[in-house]
C-alpha cells in the first residue's frame, strides 16, 4: 500500500518510546504482584491487541502498525501465530501456510520467517511481544462458529511445537508466551501442559508464561499452581457494560500463592455489546473505566483492545463481528491513544509497593454500578504507611476519603484526567484524615473532557511531580 510508504516516513519522526530502551526480559517481582525487567526496575505492560498481526499483514504494515503503537506508548503486543481466521488454511500475506499438512511438528520456515521480522522489529521499537502458539481452537475438535477448524494438537506434538518455538526465540528479549486462545481448557489441560513443557525445554527460564482463556474466565481455574504459570490472564470480555472487572481481578489477586494478574481481553473498542448489531459500541469511555478499574483492583498492567484492529480489518475481506473501520484508520480511535495516560500516571508514582486498597473510600459504593469508585495506594495492607492514594471516579460526584493511611501532616491533592493526561492541583491541605469534597466538579468544568477523573492525594512532604510527570 502507496499510502504506508509514506506514514512510515512521517511516523518515524513522531517515534518516541521505545527505541532506545534497554534490551531486558521480564520476570516476576519479589513480591509476586508485577512484571519487572531484569534488573527489577519496574514494567508497566500496556498491550495491544493485534491477533492477526502474522496471518494478514505484509513486512510494511507491520513496520507502520508496530510504529503506531510504541509512539502511543504501548508496551506490548499480544499476536496469534497460528490465527484463528483460518490460519490453517489461508495462507499469510506472503502466500505462506504455517505448518506442512496441518502437522505442528512440521512448521514452515517460510511462514516463520514473517514472524521473526515481527519480533525482531518489535525488538527495534522497544515492544515485547506476547506471543500466542496458537488460538486454542486448534486444540479441540469442536466447530468453530465462524471459521474453519481442525483439531491439529495432541499432547505430543503440542511439545514438540513447544519446543521448537522455545529454541527459535530463547535469545529473543522482548517475547512471551500466552497459551491458549480464548478457550476453556477442561480436559485439554494435558495439551497446554505438555505446550508449556516444550518451551521451557527449548528455552529454559527465558520467557514468561501464562493462559489466555475464554470470556469471563481465568487462567488461575485451571493452572494457577502449576510451576509453567507465571501470572494470571483474565478476560472480562464484551458482555455488558461496565462489568464488574474489579472483582475478577480482586478474585486472582487474593488467591494463595500469589502471582500477578491482567485482565488481558476487556471489552475492544467499537465492538457491539453482546457483539449484538442492535446494541451500542464500546467507546472510549467504557474502555476507560475498565483499564482503571481492573489497574486499580490490582493489575500489574492492561491489554487494549479495538474490534477494527484485533482482525487487521479492511475492505478487502469480510468483516467480523461487525467490523466498520479499516484496522490502519482505526488506530487512531480515541481509546488506544488515552491508554498511555494510566501507564504515565501509575510510572509517576512509587510503582511496586503499589497494592488496592477499598477501605480508604469513605462513603456509599455500590459494587455492579457504572459509577463505582476503585481506589489504589501505596504500602502494606492494614497500616498506615502510604505516601499516595489514587482513586478513579467513573462520573462527577461527591468524594469522602479516607486518608489516615497517609502519616503526613500536610497533603497536596491533584485532579488527574484519563482523557488527556492533564493533572489539575486542588492544593495543599491539612490531612485530617478524611478528604471531603462535593464542589469539585465546579472547579474542574471548565477543562472537563470526560466525565471520569481520578483524584491524587500526595503525602505533600514527598513533593511528588504532577501526576504523569516523570
């Protein structure tokens, strides 16, 4: 396409994360509730959602499609490689099927060369990808409600393919792996298991693991004590708006032992509630609420997702589940871009001492409701050792805090907008240990771009920058 020869170039000057990062893998802090780079500085995973990334773009759209993403801040990609939109059998924009005979044992090295430039590209941009072996689909036979299935996997060859993955790309830095594919695992788990054992086998302790498993599900049901699992994957999914993602991510943050947790597919933006026609689509707003609640509740990081993109959509291939943007317009939707503002103001502030926190809201908070407020702070659970506490408001309304965590004398409080990133200061106050407020949506109308905010107290002693300031 003409038209990316062109976007490359003039994205190429707008790049600012990414580039020049440090080449580090990830791993599992010491406390077991985030993802750290190797020398345990802090790793806030903000992915993309880009399923068909290896199965329906060509080396070009990559380049401009991973470039996109780093210069919105994005931190990851989650990609398929053997694609749920009948990867088996359509071949990749390069005219390449992934396996020889449908044999996961046999892999093309034609296919996988695209994947190599994929990842070596994202290495470039500073992006991790988080790979997926497959969509789970291929590990069941049962028919697939839109496209072609064919139950290729045994236990077997799910190592051996494991295996073959963990060699090819141990030395990679910047790579994943996420088992799975929006499926349930029941009676599966042997395969996935077996997977897993593959890629520690081809690449020992390189590279993290977890599952993707099916809407309103999560990983831990399954395999949260296995020794392969390194975090939790949710995923809250498009059922109805304002879902309670709190709680899921509440659920798997409280289990014993502790592993981090992701709500790694919310409902996508311009998707259909239901992914009913007759309902409304996901906005920017809802996605939102669903990054800072399931953040908030305890998420090391958040997944976006855009119904657009997520298929590489465009008008020359039938739309899915009502796609209506071609996949390159839609990524400038308004939700990918204001991702970048939670990532800027969870880095802005003491990162891995970070833990929920609900007691500190001091007033009426209905669980189930489009209005519910989550709160987040730093310190330990049960004393008064924080240094901040944030809390997100879906809509303007009258705010009680609770902020006797907070041992200071003095606070400073900041009004923090998910829409833009702008961090407007309320001021000093005396910390009476409680914050009441009732006239803030007055002080605040003038610059309102959204009904959400999130409100930051500060210990004022600490002078911390302004909320999404380094």
């Amino acid at each position: 396409m003409k038209y990316l020869n062109v976007a490359l170039s003039i994205t190429g000057l707008l790049l600012i994360f990414g580039v020049a990062a440090k080449s580090q893998p990830l791993k599992v802090s010491d406390n077991k509730r985030f993802l750290v780079k190797e020398d345990g500085s802090p790793f806030f995973y903000l992915a993309d959602t880009g399923w068909e990334l290896f199965h329906r773009l060509d080396r070009n759209e990559v380049d401009y499609y991973l470039r996109n993403r780093a210069s919105k801040g994005f931190t990851a990609i989650q990609a398929v490689i053997l694609s749920e939109i009948n990867g088996l059998t359509v071949p990749n924009a390069e005219g390449n099927l992934p396996l020889v005979d449908f044999d996961p044992s046999q892999p093309n090295e034609k296919y996988f060369e695209l994947v190599d430039h994929v990842v070596k590209k994202a290495e470039e941009f500073g992006l991790y990808m988080a790979l997926l072996p497959t969509w789970g689909a291929y590990a069941e036979d049962q028919p697939h409600p839109l496209f072609d299935n064919k139950m290729i996997f045994t236990e077997s060859n799910a190592r051996t393919y494991g295996e073959f993955l963990g060699k090819r790309y141990k030395d990679q830095w910047n790579v994943l792996w996420i088992l799975g594919g929006d499926r349930v695992p029941t009676d599966k788990e042997n395969i996935w298991n077996a997977m897993a054992e593959g890629l520690k086998k081809g690449a020992g302790n390189a590279h993290l693991i977890s599952y993707h498993p099916s809407g309103q599900q999560t990983s831990s049901e399954w395999f949260h004590k296995t020794n392969w699992l390194d975090f939790n994957i949710l995923q809250s999914g498009h059922q109805r708006f304002s879902d309670n993602v709190y709680t899921r991510v509440a659920n798997d943050y409280n289990l014993t032992p502790p592993k981090p947790v992701l709500n790694g597919e919310p409902a996508y933006e311009d998707i259909n509630e239901w992914f009913n026609p007759a309902n409304p689509r996901y906005n920017d707003y809802e996605i939102r609420k669903y990054a800072y609640w399931s953040v908030f509740a305890g998420a090391f990081g958040h997944t976006y997702g855009n119904n657009n993109i997520w298929q590489m959509y465009t008008a020359d291939v039938s739309p899915i589940i009502y796609a209506n943007m071609p996949w390159n317009e839609a990524l400038e939707q308004p939700g990918a871009s204001q991702m970048q503002h939670l990532r800027n103001l969870m880095e802005s502030r003491p990162f891995l001492t970070r833990i929920p926190d609900q007691s500190v809201i001091d007033q009426e908070n209905y669980e189930y409701a489009s209005d519910h407020m989550q709160a987040t702070r730093d310190g330990q659970p049960g004393k008064k050792d924080a240094t901040y506490i944030m809390a997100y408001l879906p809509m303007s309304r009258d705010l009680s805090i609770k902020t006797d965590v907070i041992d200071g004398r003095n606070l400073f409080v900041w009004w923090y907008s998910p829409v833009n990133g702008e961090a407007i200061p309320y001021g000093k106050v005396k910390n009476t240990g409680v914050f009441r407020i009732s006239t803030w949506n007055v002080f605040v109308k003038e610059n309102q771009p959204g009904p959400d905010w999130v409100i930051v107290i500060d210990d004022a002693d600490k002078k911390y920058p302004a909320p999404g300031k380094k």
